[in-house]
C-alpha cells in the first residue's frame, strides 16, 4: 500500500461499493430475550402439542404465530421452537405437501392460504438457514399459492383476487397478501409468472380507491357499486401493502414503490395510534368498553412484522432511522402496558390495562411479533453512535484542514478511508453533521468533476490507491441518493468510478503468475489487497450496474486469486506473491487483508448466488480473530502498548478498522442472521476495547486496542478513523 502522503489532496472519502447491503442492525439481547420469554410462555401454556394448535386459535393465527417462532430463531441464531415444525399441524402438512389436503384445510380461504404461504417460506428460511431440507414446504408454498392465483377474476371490479371460494367480497388485505406473496415468490424462485402476477394486482389495486384520502387502506369494495367500502381502516391492512410493495421494489427495482408504501406507513402512525403507540379501532384499556376478537388482536403485531420485512427488503439505512425509533416505541409499550408477571401480553398497547385488555395466544404472537422487529430493526445503538459522533467531531476539529481538503500527515487512500467512515456513520446515524467534507475535501471536488486526467495525475499509477477511491466515490453516491441529492458526477456514466476503475481493469496482466492486477503501473508486485479490492469492485460494480464486464471482471480475479496460494495454511492471506517464482511470498498477514476478502466474496455470492463462498470468506474470518487477536482483540504485528516497542506506521494504523468495516460490509451483503450473530459479539468486544483501551481524554484514537496504552501507542487520524471504522461497525451489528 503505498503511504503516498499527497500535498494538497483531499484525497478523500470513502470506499465500500456494494449496493445491496441489506441492512441487517445487531440483535439487541434484551429484546430477544424478551422475545424468547413471550415464546415460552405461549408454548408452554398456549400451545397443545398433542393437538398440534394454539388454544382457541385459527388456522392463520396459528400459521402467523409459528411464523413469529422461526422469524425469532432467525434473528437469535437459534433452534429453541423448532419441534413446532413437527408437532403443529400447519408444519405436519407443509411438510406432507398434499394438495388435497390443503384444498380440504383451507376450505376456499383465500386469505388464509396466502398466510400460509408465508408461513411455508419462513420455515423454509430457516431450515435452510440449518443447512436441512426445506423441500416439502417449499412445495406446500407453491400449491397454496397457485390455489389462490387461480382466484383472480376480472368480471367483478375489473380485476382482483376474491376473499374467499364463495365469490362475496374483494378486500384489502387478500389482495395485499396476493401482491407481496407474487412479488416475493419472483424474487424467491425467478419465475416470471410470479412478477407478472404481481405487476397485475398492483396495477389493479392502485386504481381501486382502497386507500383513503387519509392514506389509509379501508377494508375492502362494494361488491356492487367497486367503490371504497369505509369499512374499518385495521392496523394490518397499512403494514402488508408496505412489505408487498418494497419486494416489487425490489423485483423491478422502481424504488418510488418505496415512498408510496411510506405514505401508508406513515399515515398508520398518524392517526391510528395514541400518545405515539399503536391502538385499534376494538382496543380499549378500560374495562366495558370495546374488545378485540381472536384476529383483531393479531392485527397490530402484524403491520410492526411487515414494517420489519419492508425494511429488510427496502434495504435503506435513511428509512431504517426513520422507522426505528417508532419500532422501539411499539416495543417498549408491550414491555411496560402490554406484558403481564406471567408473561402474556395483553391486546392493548397504548396505556396500562385497566381491564379491557384481552389475554389470548393471539395477543402474545402479536407482542412478539413487535419485539422481534424491534430487536431486528431498532435504532443503532445510541452509546456507540454518541461515541462514534465524538471521535469524528475530534477527528474534523482537530486533525482536518478544510482550506487544504485533507487530514494532517494523510494520505490519498488513508483519507478517502476516513471520510468513507463519515458517509457510513451519517447513513448509519440518519444525519448531516459531516455533508461538508464531501465538499471541502480536493477529492470530493475532483470526484464531482468526474476528470480522468485529474484522476490519472492525483492516483499517479496506484492502484490500490485507485481502487479505494472507486469504492470512496460509490459510498458518497450513496449517502447523496439516500438524501436526494445529486449523485450523478459520482456515480453516472462516465463517472469518476467509472474511469478509475477501467484504469485499473486495464492493468490485469496474464504475462506474470498467469493473471491478476498489479499493484501499481511500475509492474513489481501483485499483491493480496490489490487485487482482493478488484473483486470487491468488480463485484460491486455489478451490483450497481448490471453491466456483464464487471461481472466478468470479478470471476475471473476471484479463479485466479483462488489458484495464487496467497491464502496460507493458517487460513491467512499474506501480503503478495514473490515476482519471480510466484510463490507466496510469505509476508505479513495484515488484518485488513482478511476483511477485504470477504466483503469481496460477498459480493460476488450476491452477484451468482453461490453461497459457498460465504464460508469460504469465514475460513479466513475466523482465522484472524483466532490467529490475530490478544485476549480477544484485534493486535497488528507492528502494534505494540509498551514505549520503546515495534510501532505502526501511518498505514497500518488503519488496518484494524479496514477489517471491521469490510466485516461489516460482509454483514450487509450475506444478509443472514446466523452469520451476523456468530459475529456481533466479536464486533462488540473490539468497539469495547477501542473505548476502554484506545480512546484518550480528547476523544482520540491510538493505534493500540488490545491493552491500555504504555506508551507505545500512536495518537493520528489514521488511528482514530480506524477505531471510528469498529464502533460504527459495533453500532450496525454488535450486540448491545
């Protein structure tokens, strides 16, 4: 990596090109424990397993309730509730698969049967998630919801998919559930009958004038006269049409689906809610008033769970904070109004029971549904985003010039590091503080101007250097899209990504060690970082672009990077190959190396959809934090807390935080709740250890983590922008 330390260069911003980071926050423990408190009592009193049904339950209720139990073990990465699957009869007949027999069980139910869709799917996830055969729900799923697809009709209303067989009524929610099960189906399976079907009910339903002038859904239309019936406006209703419309968002990529579920969503928290919190038209804390029957006290559980999978899908950190702190608020009211000593929780959320509060397993499923969006998508954790906030305060105060555009003592690649750890902190924090630095820096400038000869003189041949910059410009694209602003000078053909990246694709070089890029245009090395941040880019860019070259670019790097033996017996990838025998040359094994690798490979399990290559990244994730830690924590070779000891120069400094940024990014991009649980208390302990162990009295960072400092630490932004880089990390997806 070349130190490169540039006179008047700005050289900044950021780096991380995936664009589909599904936006996976930590699981909070004290939401999931709570979560898991909720199952267990619906369980071990609600549930009869003799019977294979929850006392006074229902077919969907039932359906719903088990979908809750496998949403929860997805986000734990655990398998407390997994018998339910063989002793409930929903699992029974999922995994029998027999369409008589779900002909017989749904009896013309055409609700019903797309509940269980969803059902299927969500133990499907999870047996998957175990690595065992998902099959015959999967199967199930398909039966069911061709059952119902043949239910469209267009001779009433124009189009639509009935309630039931008895041909009655055409209503919301049926047809909701219809769009988010065609929309998911597509994205679950590729089958264009799936999008065709999907296309065709939101067409239908956007024109029906089922949303109110409030931006409400009503129940459903006349079956005479086609118009809105004003029948209740139900909590549910407002939650499925915002998980059905962000999976079409996500199969046609129109993200203006996003802002028109967002009306609805917002309006649900407008006028259908109480001091903040969530009350059906049937909830009545006070005893003799109304009461909500056995469905209705589901209803509210419901629209927290789809608001969930709306934001799993909408992938958005922007929306994400918008949304948390409203998800925390549902679930803090269950917790402190809805939950009794015996751990039900009751149908009302809004205020204290005062006896109108209905104790049912309906009303528990709808409780845990809410606490487990809430441990999925609550706010990023306050403590560690406030200490995030002062260390990039000190780090702008104290070491940036903005009449120069960079960091004292910085670099070209070092700074755009650092100032991608401010784009990330701002789209992980939902604010502004740090917009400026995309101005005020020369490498925001030069990025606007998108100049292939000014990039050509400022990267001067470097092309890890360039790289870096490639992944700086995306991430300023996405901050700058996710506000609304003008990316196009990042982003747009020709872009300054763009440019860069095709100076660098034109180094590959089959003459040396069969392939790979080098790591500048002196031709002397190929090395691991280098061509680790091809793939990453390659793979990215594909991502981003659909463009087939880009693709192209990133199998062939990661064949030839496989074949290199620049990953050691240890797991490790050491820094490159020696130019003469290509044999690996047996140099340090940084840590940011490992990381880099694998948001790499994630990118490109994305890309093909192989996810072997998920663990092929975590043979070597988990060799660093076994081979590479001291007391669990993360140590440089050159790290040293003791004066007089080895010390790291500016470069290195920021290694530590490479790697847990790109840990981070391959988070985003695997997109599996096992993976993120596995990981987030390894994340935890290194944001632990850079607050305890690394931050002085000015909110700088030392280079030292894994013990107090001695004297042998380093206090200098590339230090401090690493620690940055873990506790931003921590905020996504270590445990609170």
């Amino acid at each position: 990596m070349r130190l490169f330390v540039l006179f008047a260069l700005a050289s900044s911003l950021l780096h991380l090109g995936a664009a589909t980071p599904i936006e996976k926050r930590s699981q909070c423990a004290t939401q999931l424990s709570l979560a898991a408190t909720l199952a267990n009592r619906l369980m071990s009193f609600w549930y009869n397993p003799t019977l294979g049904y929850f006392n006074s339950g229902s077919l969907w209720t039932d359906a719903n309730t088990i979908e809750d139990f496998h949403n929860l073990m997805l986000a734990a990465g655990t398998d407390t509730y997994y018998t339910i699957d063989q002793t409930s009869q929903t699992g029974k007949d999922g995994q029998a698969a027999s369409a008589s027999t779900w002909s017989s069980t749904i009896n013309g139910s055409n609700d019903d049967s797309l509940w269980l869709v969803l059902t299927m799917w969500k133990i499907a996830d999870y047996l998957t998630a175990r690595g065992k055969d998902a099959t015959g729900y999967l199967n199930s799923a398909t039966e069911i919801y061709n059952m119902v697809a043949a239910q469209w009709d267009t001779t009433n209303c124009g189009g639509g998919i009935w309630w039931s067989t008895a041909h009655t009524y055409k209503n919301a929610i049926t047809n909701e559930l219809f769009l988010y099960a065609s929309a998911d189906g597509y994205l679950r399976t590729g089958q264009a009958s799936y999008l065709a079907n999907a296309q065709k009910e939101w067409a239908w339903l956007n024109k029906t004038g089922m949303r109110n002038s409030q931006g409400l859904y009503n129940d459903g239309l006349d079956f005479n006269t086609c118009a809105n019936n004003g029948q209740t406006t139900w909590t549910y209703n407002q939650g499925v049409i915002a998980s059905g419309l962000a999976a079409l968002s996500v199969a046609t990529g129109d993200k203006s689906l996003l802002t028109i579920a967002e009306v609805t969503l917002d309006a649900a928290f407008a006028h259908l809610t109480q001091g903040g919190i969530l009350k059906e038209s049937c909830d009545n804390a006070a005893s003799g008033g109304s009461q909500c029957n056995h469905d209705q006290q589901l209803f509210k559980g419901l629209l927290m769970k789809h608001l969930q999978y709306y934001l799993d899908m909408a992938n958005d950190p922007v929306r994400t904070a918008k949304y948390a702190p409203i998800i925390g608020a549902q679930a803090s009211a269950v917790l402190h109004y809805g939950k009794n000593a015996a751990n039900d929780v009751g149908s009302v959320w809004y205020a204290p029971d005062a006896g109108g509060s209905v104790w049912q397993p309906e009303a528990s499923a709808s409780g845990l549904a809410a606490i487990v969006a809430a441990a999925k998508k609550r706010a990023q954790c306050a403590s560690q985003l406030s200490l995030a906030a002062k260390i990039a305060d000190r780090l702008v105060s104290y070491w940036y010039n903005p009449s120069l555009g960079y960091f004292t003592d910085g670099s070209l690649w070092t700074d755009a590091n650092t100032i991608e750890d401010f784009n990330n902190l701002m789209l992980a924090a939902g604010t502004d503080t740090y917009a400026t630095i995309d101005q005020s820096s020369q490498t925001g400038e030069d990025g606007q101007a998108a100049s292939t000869s000014t990039w050509s003189s400022t990267i001067n041949g470097s092309n890890d250097d360039s790289l870096w910059i490639v992944l700086t410009m995306w991430k300023i694209a996405d901050y700058l899209n996710a506000r609304g602003e003008d990316a196009s000078g990042y982003m747009a053909v020709p872009s300054s990504a763009t440019e860069i990246y095709n100076m660098v694709a034109a180094e590959w070089d089959t003459s040396n060690c069969g392939g790979g890029v080098w790591w500048s245009t002196a031709h002397t090395y190929k090395n691991a970082i280098t061509n680790e941040l091809f793939l990453l880019t390659s793979a990215s860019g594909y991502l981003r672009t659909g463009e087939a070259s880009y693709l192209e670019n990133a199998q062939k790097e990661w064949t030839w990077l496989n074949q290199t033996g620049m990953r050691n017996s240890q797991g490790l990838y050491n820094d490159g190959l020696d130019f003469d025998t290509c044999a690996n040359n047996g140099q340090t094994t940084w840590t940011y190396n490992q990381g880099v690798i694998a948001s790499g490979l994630a990118a490109l399990s994305v890309d093909t959809g192989d996810k072997s290559l998920l663990d092929v990244a975590e043979v070597t994730l988990d060799a660093v934090f076994n081979q590479m830690t001291q007391g669990g924590i993360l140590r440089e070779s050159c790290d040293d807390a003791e004066a007089g000891g080895s010390q790291c120069d500016h470069d290195q400094q920021l290694f530590k935080g490479l790697l847990m940024k790109h840990l981070q990014y391959y988070l985003d991009m695997a997109n599996d709740p096992v993976r993120t649980a596995k990981y987030a208390p390894i994340l935890a302990a290194q944001a632990s250890a850079v607050l305890h162990y690394g931050k002085n009295a000015d909110n700088d960072i030392g280079s030292v983590w894994y013990a107090p400092d001695a004297g042998g630490s380093i206090w200098q932004p590339e230090a401090s922008a690493s620690g940055l880089a873990a506790i931003v990390a921590a905020a996504k997806y270590g445990t609170c």
